[in-house]
C-alpha cells in the first residue's frame, strides 16, 4: 500500500474515501497514518485571502471603459443613397446632457456612448445624459427615430406617450400628440404606455392612437423613411398631412375635411410634386400649391 | 447584431460568466505562480482580453480562453522573475475545522501549521497547484483535470506525490 511503488495514488484513494476497508484498517495501523492525518486536517484549514468577485468585477468594468477611445462613425451603406438630403453627424463630446434636434425635411445620425446607433427623422427632438450613460440607457424623444441598440444592459426609450425598453436590437419609435407607434425590426422590445405593456418581437408593430391600440405585422428590415418614403398604415390623414409638413416644410390648409379619415399609402421624402399628387389624388382631394412653395390649399 | 443571451458579449451573460469563474482562475494562477496580487492583476487582463474579443470567443469556449491567456500571462511574466511562492498575508486559517482537536495538537497548530506553510510553498509546482485545489477549492480530481487539461489518474499520482513530499518536508512534528 503506503510503501508498494505499484500503487502511485493510494493518498489520493484515501482522501477521496476510496480505500477498501482492508486497505483503511491497514493503513490506520500504520505508524505514518497520524502523520497524515495531521497535514489533512491542517490542510483542510487553510484558506485563501478573501476575494471580493463584485469589487473586482467593477474594477474591470471601469478599466473596460477606458480602453474604448472615442466614438467611430459610420456611415451605413443605405444612407448612401440618402445624398439628396443633407446627413448631419451629431458628435457629443463635452457637455452630459446632450440634446439633438432636426428641422424640416432633415434626418440625423447620432452615434450613442456606447456605440449604438439613433436615426432622427424631420421634426424630431431626443436628448440623454452621457455621463450616467453606463448605468443608464435612456433617451428621451419626441417625434421619430430609428435605433439600432448594441447589447448590454436595458436601453430605454421615454416618450410623452409611453416607454419603449430593449437589451439589443433594431426598432422604430414614433411619438406624437396621440400617436404613439413602434415598429420592431429585430430582436425583441417591451413598450409601455399608460394602459398597456405589449411584448414585440422582431416584424411586429404596435400602435396606439388616442384611446384604441391595436398590433399588426410587417416584413420590412428597416423603417421606409430611412431610405426616403413616409409610409402610412391605416392611419387618420391628419397625421398623414403633418408628415408632410415636416418632410417639406409647407403648411396644409385643410378646411372643412374630415382629419379623421383613414389612410394606407406611401409618399417619397425627396420630392414635393410626386408626394402631393401621391396622397391627395389617392384621397379625391384637389390642391394647389403657393408660388413661394410654402402652402398647400386643399380645394374639396 | 441579434440579441442573444448565450453570446460572451451580452453583457449580463459576461458578468455572471466572471462571477462564476474569477475566484478559481485567480485561485490556480496564485498556485501556480506563487502570488496572490499579481494573480488578481492577471484575472483582470484576461478577462479584459476575452471581452474584447467576446465576439469571436463563444460562451463555451470562454472558460478554456480565459485559462489560457492567463496560464501564457503568468509564465511571460515569471519568465522575467523568479517568484518564490509566497503564503505570509494570502493564506490564512479557518477557525472552525480545527477545533475539535486534542488541546495538544491546538498547543502544537502554530508551529506546525507553519511548517505545513513553509512545506506546500516548497511543493513542486504541480504538486502544490493539485493539492491546493483540492484542499481549498475542494475541487474534485476531475475537475482539476479539466482545468489543467490532463487525464485523472495524473491527477491522483500529483495528490499523492504531494503528501508524500509534505510528509517527508514536515517531518516528525
């Protein structure tokens, strides 16, 4: 046993328990077994210097962050094709609350601090706190944007109509006076609004319009804004016609027409001719527009 | 960019990855190379390493990635400087186990938990990695194997070589 050359883990055998019962009484009479009965039961006391797992896991997130040099941007391929409208790159670089807005007809990119992307469509304002960024994803937004988030913790959209929240994912947020409508494109999103909490996973879209909210499904990867078409899906026209308002900077007199009515159809962002004739002929609405180009007038 | 809760860049999945695998690997390359602080350094750069290329290393690979780039860490590091293994500070004793010992043996504890020290710092590396992980990690010879990577019958030969070196470094105490 102890001394046999053959038998090169008999210790191991015993510290395990593995030994026979031959084998044990064998070895308890022998004159080494105190002794290693010692060096167990001393060994077994030891213990190592405490390590703190949550301290050391913060210590690493911080160095983590301090390996990241600056934002990159980039420039996805679609936009290419965006060259008619003017792209401005939002760089956020010195003040903690940062705000980003866009005017008429204008889209913008804005890179996050952690790398995750905000596309702003016209007429749209969103703003978030760079310096509690690690701890907290959220943007505050009014109007229509398009995020694609990069994984991590929860990433939090807050409108005046409702909370979109994700991890990682691709979806479209549009907020206004009573329209508040999301649009999932990958991943999965949680939304909240003051009557429900809906689940969307990616080519579900939900809507809420004053007080009926309904979900519907779609097959698209991006929003069609981004590449320059406003599209409509059942939708009163007067939202129709406030789209087109902050896409071309014009104003629409509509007098006496029911806003209410429904409209499902799509108008181009780079083209005023095309948009108006798109959607008022599809609605049997006659218009004219101004000479300096800033007014519609609806002739019913 | 899917979101995906198995991916060693989700960030939640990386946290409870380090939270389940940093005090070992910090365990073993204090074994191995003999310094506790140095080894909680080398956690971190591994651990830096494996979330910056999180997209490459898949979660079930990220164990084995980690012990790697700390294993190759530890050695360029000891290449440079003989470090001789040092216990005073890092190793410490539970109260509790002891106890209920014959109050000679309690007499004799100091002195002999001394030279138990002094005798496992001696321990050739491998011995001294096995033996320590089985007594303080109470990890199994299996997975003590796993970690280094060697069958367990290689295991129970260092587990027993250990004792037999301890035994003969502590003497009659």
């Amino acid at each position: 046993m102890l001394n046999d050359k053959k038998d090169d883990i008999f210790l191991s055998r015993w510290v395990n328990g593995e030994l026979s019962k031959e084998e044990l009484s064998e070895f308890q009479s022998h004159p080494e077994y105190q002794h290693y009965v010692k060096i167990m039961a001393g060994a077994d006391a030891l213990d190592l210097k405490n390590y703190d797992i949550e301290k050391e896991l913060s210590k690493l997130k911080s160095k983590r962050r301090d390996n990241k040099s600056g934002s990159i941007i980039k420039l996805w391929p679609y936009f290419a094709a965006a060259a008619s409208i003017a792209i401005i790159l939002g760089l956020f670089l010195f003040t903690p609350n940062k705000s980003f807005s866009t005017h008429y007809g204008e889209k913008l990119i804005v890179i996050l601090p952690d790398g995750s992307e905000m596309t702003l469509n016209a007429k749209s304002v969103a703003s978030f706190n760079k310096d509690d960024w690690d701890k907290n994803r959220a943007v505050k937004l009014e109007g229509e944007a398009f995020f694609k988030v990069k994984k991590g913790s929860k990433f939090t959209v807050i409108t005046d109509n409702g909370k979109v929240s994700v991890l990682g994912t691709q979806f479209n947020v549009h907020s206004q006076s009573y329209l508040f409508e999301v649009n999932c494109f990958e991943g999965k999103v949680s939304v909240i609004n003051n009557e429900n909490k809906e689940i969307l996973t990616a080519g579900n879209a939900y809507r809420n319009l004053g007080k009926t909210s309904e979900k519907w499904t779609f097959s698209t990867s991006t929003p069609s804004w981004l590449t320059n078409t406003s599209s409509f899906r059942s939708i009163p026209i007067r939202y129709v016609f406030k789209e087109l308002e902050e896409q071309y900077n014009i104003q629409i007199k509509e007098e006496g027409l029911n806003l209410g009515y429904k409209y499902t159809g799509t108008f181009p962002n780079d083209n005023i001719q095309v948009a108006l004739k798109t959607v008022f002929s599809t609605l049997g609405i006659e218009y004219s527009l101004s000479e300096d180009g800033k007014t519609v007038v609806l002739e019913k | 960019m899917s979101e995906n809760n198995n991916s060693t860049c989700n960030e939640k999945a990386f946290d409870q990855f380090f939270k389940s695998h940093s005090k070992l690997l910090r365990n073993y390359l204090y074994y191995k190379f003999g310094d506790l602080d140095q080894a909680e350094d080398i956690v971190q750069d591994a651990f830096i390493k494996l979330w910056s290329n999180c997209a490459k290393v898949p979660l079930d690979k990220a164990k084995s990635y980690v012990y790697t780039i700390a294993t190759n860490l530890g050695i360029s590091i000891t290449r440079h400087q003989k470090v001789k293994f040092k216990y005073q500070d890092y190793v410490i004793q539970r109260n509790t186990d002891v106890n209920n010992e014959s109050p000679e043996f309690i007499a004799l504890e100091k002195e002999y938990m001394e030279k138990l020290k002094n005798a496992i710092a001696a321990l050739p590396e491998r011995q001294r990695e096995v033996f320590l992980l089985s007594r303080i990690d109470k990890k199994t010879y299996k997975e003590i194997a796993e970690l280094s990577n060697v069958s367990v019958k290689a295991i129970e030969k260092l587990m027993h070589k250990a004792l037999v070196t301890l035994r003969k470094k502590i003497g009659n105490i």
